[in-house]
C-alpha cells in the first residue's frame, strides 16, 4: 500500500487495547494515529496514562507515547480522525453494542475484540482463513444501520479461534464430538499475583459462559 491506513484503538488502555498498540508496531498496512478511552485518561498523553500499567512483554512503541488520548464517547470527534477502528473497550454489553453501532454510522469500520456483537444476526462473526464469505452480511447491516461505509465485524471467542482451524481441516471427516479443555490465565485483565494477591494459593477452576461459547461459536 502507498499510504497506510490510519487506525483508532478503542479501550487503548486496558489490556487488550494495549496488545492491538504493540502487535500494530510497525505495521506495513496500518499506523495506530488515534487511541480513545474512558474520560478518566482522556486529555492525557499515552505514555502518562498508562503509567506502570504497560503489560507487554515489548516496550511501548515510541510512536504511541506522545499520542494524547481522546474520549471514547466522544464518536464523531474519534471517528473524524480514523479510517477504521478497533474495539477493546470496557463497558457492559448493552453500552458496548451502542457505542460500537454508533462508530460503525459515522461510516466507520469497527473490528471488535468484544463479545456483545456475536449474536447480532448481520454482524459477521470471522476467522478470515476460515469463513471470509461470511463478510457478504454486511450488506444486510448497512442497509439496517443507514449506511454506505460504517459497518462491525466481530471475532470468536479467544480459546475458539485458536482451534477452529483444527476443527476445519477435520470438517471433510465428519467428526460428531469434540473434547476442548481450556487453560485460561489468571485474568483476561493482565492481572498477577503481585497486585492480585488474593488469587495466591486459590483455584477458581470454572469460568461461567465459557461452555456456552464453546459449543454456539464454532457452529
């Protein structure tokens, strides 16, 4: 591509917008140019907002820190900005699925991380080398949200989009069971032991909605 593509990273801050910044470093197509978050960082640049809350393994790319955050609320000012957003934002499902409709009638394409879409019937829920034709309901969702550019596209759950590829290459077997065990970590937050504490010693071995998933998502 001559020109990169100028991305806005929803919910930057947190754990998962974090980890859209570092795997963005020095993308050949993309170039993160806008982070947005709650009002409490808004106004405040990158670097000074996540303060010693920076979770990657990398250091923060030089390019990011001096980026003065925006208000996520603040659409149409976010949208103005951008080509495209990604979403990683850390609301209650309703407000997600607000927000994100909202970005998307601004004409801009969201790709959210999130869950609150999964099930809105014209919203494609995609692993791009397993089911792309999958992006051909977009069409239905402009014509409902009224527009000509603005759409959202969702990914699977963590855990489910890294072995639908497996269930894919058995799909020609015929296979009528499969058995996933998940290993999850201590906190999908980036949470440790160190300011966690209480989770020393403590075993929480089951996570509600994980089943569910599980068994609704791959199909």
């Amino acid at each position: 591509m001559s020109e990169k593509l100028k991305v806005g990273i929803l919910g930057g801050t947190g754990m998962v917008g974090q980890r859209f910044i570092s795997l963005l470093e020095n993308h050949p197509w993309f170039e993160v140019t806008t982070i947005a978050a709650s009002p409490r960082s808004a106004g405040k640049r990158y670097e000074d907002a996540i303060g010693d809350r920076w979770k990657m393994t990398t250091p923060m790319p030089e390019a990011v820190k001096d980026i003065v955050v925006m208000n996520v609320n603040e659409v149409e000012k976010v949208a103005s900005e951008v080509d495209f957003v990604f979403s990683a934002v850390d609301m209650s499902k309703d407000e997600i699925r607000a927000i994100e409709e909202a970005y998307a009638k601004t004409e801009t394409p969201v790709v959210s991380n999130n869950s609150a879409h999964r099930w809105t019937p014209d919203v494609p829920m995609v692993v791009p080398e397993i089911n792309p034709q999958h992006m051909d309901v977009i069409k239905y969702q402009k014509k409902r949200l009224g527009t000509k550019r603005g759409f959202i596209a969702v990914k699977p759950n963590c855990s489910i989009q890294s072995y639908a590829p497996v269930l894919t290459a058995w799909k020609e077997f015929e296979p009528y069971e499969v058995v996933a065990t998940t290993y999850q970590a201590i906190s999908g937050a980036g949470k440790t032991f160190k300011d966690w504490p209480e989770m020393v010693e403590n075993i929480i071995p089951y996570i509600g909605g994980e089943e569910e998933k599980s068994e609704k998502e791959p199909l």
